[in-house]
C-alpha cells in the first residue's frame, strides 16, 4: 500500500475536461479528490455521477478491456 500511495501522481481537471475516453486504452485508475465527475455513454447521457471519494478506471486497467464510457469533470 505505501509502494501505492508513493506512485500516485496528482492531476487537476477544469469543468468538461476529459479524464477518461470511450474506446480508448486506461492506463491509470482515477481517484476523485475533489469536486465532481461525469460518466457519459456513446449517445452523451450522463449515467452516473462520480463525487469525492469515488474511483474510475480500474476494470479496464485490471482486464485489460477498453471502458464503453467517457468521464469528464
């Protein structure tokens, strides 16, 4: 877990910046510090909310699999 926490690398997002790409390979699992996160399927609904204390991307990185969503801030 300490090797964990030392590997991290903090990284700010604006309101609509993308953070995570539909179709696209994850090569980090995003952890929600502060603020808000949108998650957006293929047709730009929004289907879920991600808030502080939230995390995404793990799956795709774990499986290797590219995510079917888009997470904006």
């Amino acid at each position: 877990m300490r090797d964990l926490a030392f590997a991290t690398k903090t990284r700010i997002f604006m309101p609509d910046d993308q953070i995570l790409e539909r179709n696209q390979k994850v090569e980090e699992i995003c952890f929600i510090v502060e603020g808000t996160a949108s998650k957006f399927n293929k047709k730009n609904r929004v289907l879920e909310q991600l808030v502080e204390g939230q995390f995404t991307g793990e799956f795709a990185l774990l499986k290797d699999v590219r995510p079917k969503f888009t997470i904006r801030a």
